[in-house]
C-alpha cells in the first residue's frame, strides 16, 4: 500500500495549482527545471529576475500589434529596471500607476511606424477588456535571488502577461498563518523586494485558513473571499477556505477587475504609504451599483432615470468610505471620465473623513473641492472640471430658482445624511440638480420610522447590504459585548425617562437645532436632568470607570488601548472630566506605592515588577481630554454650573486644547497617549479609530444615533478580539427594540434583525476554548504542563519548564505554532480584564507565558553550545576587522581543537535533545544565508541541510534524532571551516574567494591554482578602481558598461588564465558570470587585507 502524503505540498499547494489549472491556469514547476539547460525555460537572464519574458514578450505584441519591435523591446527593458535601495512600497505604487493601469504617466516609446515616421507609442501591459487575450501562468518553487544572491523559493508565484501579481504562501493544515505571515512573507519582503514590484495580492493559506491581502497590510487585514454573489449563503463553518478564495479572486476575469479598479494607495498625514486592496464585500457592493448604473432592465433604467440608484448599506467599520472611492473611479475609469461627484454630508466630521480619505489616496484637492456652497457647487459644475466636490446637506437651505446644472452625468452620494434629506432640503438639491442620480450609503440599516421610508421614496430600495452578522462573520468588524454597569451600581436610568430625554433630543435635532439649543431642551426636563447629573452619581460613575478603564491597558497590543465617554451634554463633559483626572491620579499614587513595597529586595528585572512598572507607567502617560462643539457665549453658559467641589466649570483650557492640538489626529495615532476622550455629540459618527476598544455610555440615545455611536469600538485594529460596550444608562433595550425589524434585500421583505451585540460569556467561552486548545497542543507533545503549573518548588519549576520547551521544540513549526497560539490567547485574556470570570484560568495562562518566553529568548543551552558560540563569535569578529595575517588568522580558526566527538557523546546524555536541535538549526541557517549570499557555490551546503531536515521528518525516534544531530554537527563544522577558506586559500577576503570559485577547475595543479588566485586579486583591485569613480554605479548604464569592458578585458587578456583550461571561444560564459557576481554586490573599498563585512 503506499504510503500517504501528508506534507504541505500535497495537503495545500498541489491542491490550489489543480484548482487554479481548472480554472485555465497554465502551470510550470520551475524548482529543479527551469535552468536544467543553463537557459531559464521562462525567459529569465538569471534568478535575479523576476520577469518572465517568454510570456511577457508575446503578450505586448498581440495588445499592442501596431507597436514595431524595436518598440517592444525598449518597453521589455523598461518594464524590468529597477534603481538600487528604492522603497518596496513606493515602487510598487510607481509600477502599478506607470506600467499597470493607464494614467497620464503610462508607459510610452518612441518608435519608427510603417510610414518611416517618429511615433510614440502607448504600451498597455495587460489587456483589461478582453480577458481571453493575456496569458495566465502559476509556477511554483521558482527561485528568486537578490543583488547579494540570497536566494528564496516562493511557494507559488501568479502571472498575468509575465508579470508576478500574486504571491501564495502556503502552510500545512495544523499551522496557522500567523506563522506564515509572520516569518515567512516578511522574509521575503525583507530579502527579495523586487518579487513584489508588480505584487497586487498576497495571499496566505493553510487550506483550512486562507486570505488575501496587500503587501502593507497587517495580518488582521487579510481577509477572506466567501462568496461571488452578495446573494450567496456563508459557507458551512467547517468548509476549508482556500477552495473559495482561489475560485474567487483567482478567476481571470475577478482578478482583472481587482487589479485594476479596486487599488489604491492612501498616505495619510500621519506618514507612510498604504495600500489599499477591496474585501470581499466592497468587490461585490460596488459592482453591483455599477450594474444597476448600467442595467437595460426596463423597471431599473426607469428608477434609475428618475435618480434612484439605490441605498448601499453597508455595516459601520466595514470601510464605507474605501467603497465610496472604489466606485467613483471605477464609474470615471469604465463608464466616462466626465461624470461629475457631489459626496454630501450632514456633519463636519463626516464630511472631514470621506474628502481626507480621496485626499489620501491622491484622488481629490482639500483647498479646491471641499466645503461647497450652493453658488460654488452651481460655478463648479458649469465649468465641468472637477470630478469630486464635497458638501454639506445645511448648505442648500435656499429656494432653487433655477438648476445649477441639467446634466445627467451627476451622481449625488449622500453618506449618512439622507435621514436629514427629506423636506426642504432634499428638494432644493434635487431642484439644482433635476437630472442627477442619488446614492445613499448608510451604516445602519433604514428601519420602519416615517424617515427612513422617505428616504427610500427619494434613493430606492437597498442597491447593496452587508449586515452586522456577514461582517463579524467575515472579520470586517469585531463583534461588540455589552456591560450594563448601570443596574450594577444602581444608576441607571427607567425607561421613561430615557424616552423622554431622546425624544426631546430627536425633535431638536431634526429641526437643525444647535448643540446649545438641545441642551436647554433636555435641561427644561428639571427632574430628569437633575437625576442623570446628580453630583453623587456622577462621583460613582467616575470611580466605576477609572476602576475598569486602568485594567483595559492591554485589550489592543502595544498597551494603547483608548476608550471613550459619551456623556449627557457639555457641562456634564466637563464635570466628568475633573472627576475622572483627579481619581485617576489618586489611582497612579495607590499604584506607585504598591511598586514601591513590592519591589523592596526584589531583583528589577522580576517579570512580576516589570508588569507593574509597565502599566504604572502607562497609566502615568496616559491622556485624557474633552471634545466638545463650540457655542456663542458658551463661557458664560457654562459657568453657571459648578464641579464636584463647587467651583464653577470652565471651559477655556480645554476650548484652548481643541483649538491648538490635533486632538482628532492624536486620538486616531494608536502610539499617542492621548487615550480617553469625553464627548456628548462629536466623534459618535465617521470618527475612525482601531485602538479604541472601550465605549462609555451615559447618554440617552435610540435608532440611528445609537447604532452609530455603539459601531465607535467595532473597527478592526490593535489585536481586538472584540469591542467593550460599558452602559450606564439601561439603554440595551432601546437598540434591541430599535433593531426588532428592519427591511432587507430588493424584494423590501423584513425579518428579525441580527443583535450586534454580544452577551460577555461568548468571549470569555471563546478565551476558555483557544486555552483548552493550546493546552492540548502542548500536551500532544508530550509537555508536562500540569506538573509545571501545580509545582511550587523553584528548582523542579525550572527543570519542568525546560521540558516543556524541549518538547514543544518538536520541530520549527511547532514552536512556531505554539507562539502564534498563545499571542492569541493572550490577546482573548487582555480584552477580558477586568472581568473576574478569568482568574481561576491564570496560572495555566502564567505558565504558558514562561514557555513562550523561553522560546522568545535567543540564547545558547547547555555546555556543547556554548562551545559552539564561541566558534561562531570568534568568525563573526574576524568579518569585521582587518585580516592579521594568513599563518595567525589560520591558527585563530583551527576548528580541530573543537573535540565534535565528546560534543555528541554529551547529546546523547541531554535530556533536551528537541531543544537543541532546533537551535543548531536556527544556527546553521543564519550561517548558510550569510555564505550563500557572498558565494552561490555553496548552494551544496543547503542541499545537504535540506535532505537532512527531510530524513528527519521522517522519522522521529530517538536514534534517527541522534544521527540527525550528528549530521549537522558535521555541517556545521564544515560552514565554520568555510567561512575562513579564503585566508586558508591565501586570499583576502571572501570576495576574491568567489571569484576564484567561478574560474577553480578539478583539474588545475597546485602552481596553476595559484595563478587563478591571482588573477581573481588583481581583477578585483581593478573593478575596485573603476567602480570607485562612480556614484551609484550600478544605477547607470555607462558605468556598467565601463566595468563589463574591463572584466571583458582582463578574462581575454590575461596570461594568468591557462588556454588549456579558458579556451578564448568560452570565455564570454566566464566574463557574464563574473558580471551578474559583481553587479549584485556591494565590493569591498578597503585595500591590501582588509576584510569587510558584506553590505546589501
């Protein structure tokens, strides 16, 4: 019977490139084939290149068939350029505007057409519209090397016309991609960037897991596909991902589509560069409004015609505004660049998110397009030049006499103020823009209230949903758990008086009433008013909430969690905000004297101590600080009201703090210290920030205006397994019956709506069930966890500590799965605290944490490694300081007074074999990656390792591991020997030795040798010289030029190279060889002896 395969290749890889084959994928293995003839099969120079030009060649002749040859040529030359150190991101954006998608600056040559005449040609890369006309390949194992001949082996690589798009990175099926993501696709950003030129997806799979992403995106940003038809069902829980994703983004079509219309790249103004790639849901959204745009349906066309293309609702923190951007370019791209966009807003922050987000992404000017007023709108769109202009609904509360504009090719795009569209106001722009179409999107979901019916009377039924479940679901948004402190602590309010308070907040809103003017509405209610700000409630409000929030620290990673307080009004803001600061530094005070009295006598780098200095020094940096909006005479409003100590409120310092800080930009920047932020009416909708993880409820709200102000904590970001609802107000039963029924799909059919929030057990069950895996997975290894956790002697603590290291140690992925596992866990168990439900838990979590820390710490173990340490400290000196001599530095190295026999008689008696094996592993490969790059010739080392490693994993025993150590011992103890050959050999530096290696022939006698050596000195003195008249020499081609001729020169001239052995009508191979060596390193620039560390 044969044996089965279970490795990743045959559960994951081969598995996808059968897939991707049905799907018209041509496929080619390039491992051990591609140069098999000294020529790569795909057109490649070298493996340097990552291009492959026997696609790529073809495929611009039949795009671009009036182009001469000459031209196409010059395009290919183009097309594979790339400067020295340039930033992967950047050069991923100038390759994507230049050469993949056609903007003003695309790739144009000059060239002679058939009339005899100069043209410049416009050279299309890939052909858009006709999807059958580009030539599709998968090729997996392809090595890639960078100008230092690191070499990496992607797991498969996609092409579109030659051109890598797509980057796969496979795992097997019990190893989670945070390993993948972590280790592997960061390597080879890190080492081969020009792989990810023309990257558009990455996408990263173990068959049961499987997303896709951008090259800037976090992991938590790799999401899944689910589904080609918004329509479509979720898949079965237990379904593996990956078949899904390929036969949704892999299809030629999809993938064209993406490429093109669903990329962008955002430079937000806190710095850097993103790229921006669709999820599954805005892919889908977006196209199906372009449908209906286009839709010859005689019931649509008529809707449409008459301005209604629909209401997209699409879930808060799903990336509505991301979608608004994907749309109007897509309309602008494939559609007419002459349609014209009025993005209107009923609030200012709103307004401020979407027009920074086309800021962002480059698509729109602040000064020119922002903050249009009827008359500027009017002038605007008469002139027919700006595609994007951003208003606000308030602004049209005048008669329309007259239309500004009677074109048709205007597309309105209401975000969140339709609510307040209906009326006048929406009269008076529809009046000014008779023949426009309106699109409304929403966050939240249009319920049976008059409102909401208008607004589908004036927009038209959902044109495309994505519900509170499907974006949970998908990892869109986080799932919210709710807390009702206020029945806890007795302050919540009834229901009637929740009711009362909202109605009066509702009708003051909806008359376009200030914040000022609904404050003394809500104030005119005396009782009311005065139950909700009673000092004494407010006093326990403010102690429940600095109480809870000094636990929350660690509930988004890097201890940035920051939270918000929604208070009742701005008098209420300000009293919150004395009470809160002044016991929040009585907190730090209690807290810096429990350090004090802990650490007396205790070592500082106690992990006990460094937890409380770390959160006492976080609670110290920490922020907090009132956004409210600003009133006429507001000093003199506020202070008639008094703070928890009788003195009269003031607003000045902190009206001063919002005017000369960037408090919205601090508050979004996750590393800021600016934390905790008290509001009552700003930053509930379009505020965006992924570290905040807490919300504090003290405000009467219901509908819409709670919805949106509950979605503040749903954004994905920061690790969050979830977003904390903290409800002071009893106000769960207002969003549940706000909630009870809404209308979905096209059909207007209701069903029950889907409960954003979670009851706080579904967490905690899910924190208890990752613990109870990962304490399973420790215990499938043999790891004595229990005997760890229940020991209270120190020494059998440590003994046990290092068995459960060494038996995790198992190999590199399950170390690699372990840590990936708990980051997870521990992540779960800070978004619980301060909950009490996880104590009884934490000392299997404590232990855990020491394993994971064994493993986070790089160091040497047991007596045989620190012999080995030494060797390897004494080569690494010797890298970087000048050479003292052949006969001293040979004596220096003499590896033969290392006795490799007791060192494997000592591994035979360790008990933690595991544990070391994986540490020489990790010592080898270290050495193996810096050799390699500094001479390909020892590619065999790797080979050797490879198969080692594979016998190995197949067999486990004790007797095989024994062998295997010895195996490596002597592979290591060959790289050590390798690393200094080239003082053995009486050269210089290691440089020199791979020139050598090139021209070393088995045959050469000792004397002949000896003149090989010296013309690989004297050649290198020379490229020294030249490159040394040169800046940046490898960026210009007469500099290379200059070089190639000089090697040219010296392989044909030289007397040093025997005609016997360099017969003159071969050397062309020896003087290319020695180019793409010389080209791809930075050579050393000290002379006569000095050895120089490599640079790269």
């Amino acid at each position: 019977m044969a044996r089965k395969d279970w490795t990743e290749n045959a559960l994951v890889q081969q598995p996808a490139i059968e897939q991707l084959m049905g799907m018209g994928w041509q496929y080619t293995h390039a491992f051990d084939t591609e140069f098999k003839n000294g020529t790569s099969t795909l057109g490649r120079k070298s493996t340097h290149d990552v291009v492959l030009v026997n696609d790529l060649r073809p495929a611009l002749k039949r795009i671009n068939p009036t182009a001469p040859d000459v031209v196409i040529e010059e395009a290919i030359v183009r097309i594979q350029q790339r400067g020295l150190n340039v930033n992967l991101v950047e050069e991923n954006e100038r390759r994507y505007t230049k050469f993949v998608v056609q903007t003003a600056d695309t790739l144009k040559v000059t060239g002679t057409n058939t009339q005899g005449k100069q043209q410049e040609y416009i050279i299309q890369l890939i052909d858009f519209n006709n999807a059958n006309n580009n030539t599709y390949r998968i090729v997996d194992e392809m090595w890639v090397s960078n100008s230092i001949n690191e070499r990496k082996r992607p797991d498969l690589l996609a092409f579109i016309n030659g051109l890598p798009f797509v980057f796969f990175e496979f795992k097997n099926t019990h190893i989670s991609k945070d390993y993948a993501y972590k280790g592997n696709l960061n390597d080879y950003k890190d080492k081969i960037p020009h792989l990810f030129d023309y990257n558009a997806l990455v996408v990263i799979s173990n068959m049961v897991e499987a997303t896709y992403g951008s090259i800037t995106a976090p992991l938590e940003q790799f999401k899944q596909w689910k589904r080609n038809d918004e329509n479509d069902p979720e898949p079965p829980t237990q379904a593996n991902q990956q078949p899904y994703l390929l036969a949704g983004i892999m299809q030629p079509k999809t993938l064209l589509d993406l490429i093109e219309n669903f990329i962008l790249f955002e430079r937000p103004p806190t710095g850097g560069l993103h790229k921006i790639v669709a999820r599954n849901h805005q892919y889908l959204g977006v196209n199906r409004v372009i449908a209906r745009l286009l839709s010859t349906e005689t019931k649509i066309k008529a809707e449409v015609s008459a301005g209604k293309l629909g209401v997209f609702w699409h879930t808060q923190g799903s990336g509505k505004s991301y979608s608004m951007v994907f749309l109007t370019e897509k309309i602008r791209r494939k559609i007419s660049e002459k349609y014209s966009f009025v993005l209107v807003t009923d609030r200012i922050e709103l307004d401020d998110q979407i027009s920074e987000t086309y800021v962002n992404c480059g698509k729109a000017q602040t000064d020119n397009d922002r903050m249009v007023s009827g008359k500027q709108l009017k002038q605007k769109l008469i002139n027919g030049n700006q595609p994007y202009l951003f208003t606000m609904v308030h602004k049209y509360n005048q008669i329309v006499s007259e239309p500004y504009s009677t074109r048709n090719d205007i597309i309105v795009i209401s975000d969140e103020a339709h609510r307040s569209q209906y009326g006048d106001l929406a009269n008076n722009m529809r009046s000014a823009l008779p023949h426009a179409k309106f699109l409304g999107f929403t966050g939240t979901p249009l319920m049976n209230s008059p409102e909401d019916q208008t607004t589908k009377e004036w927009f038209g039924d959902y044109v495309s949903v994505y519900n509170f479940q499907r974006a949970v679901a998908d990892g869109a948004t986080v799932p919210l758990v709710y807390e009702n402190h206020g029945a806890v602590l007795k302050l919540d309010a009834d229901e009637k008086l929740n009711q009362r308070i909202i109605d009066r907040i509702e009708q003051a809103r909806k008359s376009g009433k200030s914040e000022e003017s609904i404050e003394k509405l809500v104030k005119a209610a005396q009782s009311d008013y005065q139950f909700l700000t009673a000092p004494k409630r407010l006093t326990v409000l403010a102690e429940d909430i600095v109480n809870h929030y000094k636990d929350r620290w660690q509930a988004v990673e890097g201890n940035n969690s920051k939270a918000m307080l929604v208070c009742l009004d701005r008098p209420t803001c300000l009293k919150m905000y004395a009470l809160i600061t002044e016991q929040w530094q009585a907190l730090i005070n209690a807290e810096q004297a429990k350090f004090d009295e802990e650490s007396e006598g205790m070592p500082k780098d106690d992990p006990h101590l460094v937890v409380l200095a770390t959160h006492l020094a976080w609670m110290k940096a920490t922020e907090f600080a009132v956004v409210i909006s600003g009133e006429q005479n507001e000093n003199e409003d506020i202070k008639h009201y008094k703070d928890h100590k009788g003195q009269a409120l003031d607003i000045n310092p902190h009206r001063e703090k919002m005017q000369t800080r960037k408090l919205d930009k601090e508050f979004k920047d996750a590393n800021n210290p600016f934390r905790f932020v008290i509001v009552c009416a700003m930053w509930l909708t379009g505020f965006d920030v992924k570290s905040l993880a807490t919300l504090y409820l003290d405000k009467p709200m219901q509908g819409h205006t709670l919805m949106q102000a509950i979605a503040r904590a749903n954004r994905v970001g920061g690790g969050k397994k979830h977003g904390l609802i903290v409800d002071y107000n009893g106000m769960l039963q207002s969003l549940r019956k706000a909630l009870s029924v809404f209308a979905v799909g096209q059909t207007g059919d209701t069903q029950t709506a889907v409960d954003p929030l979670l009851d706080k057990d579904v967490p905690f069950r899910e924190y208890q069930s990752a613990l109870n895996d990962i304490m399973s997975y420790a215990k499938d290894f043999t790891a004595p966890l229990d005997d760890l956790v229940s020991t209270t002697h120190g020494a059998e603590r440590a003994q046990l500590l290092r068995d459960c290291q060494n038996a995790l140690s198992a190999s590199k992925e399950s170390r690699a799965e372990f840590m990936a596992r708990f980051r997870d866990v521990e992540q779960r168990y800070n978004n619980l605290l301060p909950s009490t439900d996880v104590i009884p838990s934490k000392p299997y979590l404590d232990a855990l944490r020491a394993i994971y820390r064994q493993f986070s710490v790089n160091k040497p173990t047991d007596d045989i490694f620190a012999e080995l340490e030494s060797i390897q400290n004494l080569v690494n000196k010797h890298l970087t300081v000048e050479a003292k001599g052949q006969e001293e530095a040979a004596k220096s190295y003499d590896l033969t007074k290392i006795d490799f026999t007791r060192l494997q008689l000592e591994f035979a008696k360790t008990a933690h074999k595991q544990t070391m094996m994986l540490e020489l592993q990790d010592r080898i490969e270290r050495t193996l990656q810096r050799l390699m790059a500094q001479n390909d010739k020892r590619y065999d080392f790797m080979v050797r390792y490879q198969k080692i490693l594979e016998q190995l994993n197949n067999d486990l025993s004790n007797v095989n591991i024994q062998k295997t150590f010895e195996d490596l011992m002597q592979v290591y103890g060959e790289l050590s020997q390798e690393e200094v050959r080239y003082i053995k050999e009486g050269l210089n530096n290691d440089y020199e030795l791979a020139l050598f290696d090139k021209l070393d022939k088995p045959k050469l006698n000792k004397s002949e040798r000896e003149l090989i050596k010296k013309f690989a000195q004297d050649l290198l003195t020379k490229i020294r010289e030249e490159v040394a008249k040169f800046q940046d020499w490898q960026e210009q081609e007469s500099a290379k030029a200059s070089i190639k001729n000089i090697i040219f020169g010296e392989v044909y001239t030289s007397t040093l190279l025997v005609p016997e052995f360099f017969p003159f009508d071969s050397r062309d191979i020896y003087v290319d060889e020695i180019f793409q060596y010389v080209i791809g390193h930075q050579l050393p620039t000290g002379i006569n002896g000095v050895s120089v560390s490599l640079q790269g």
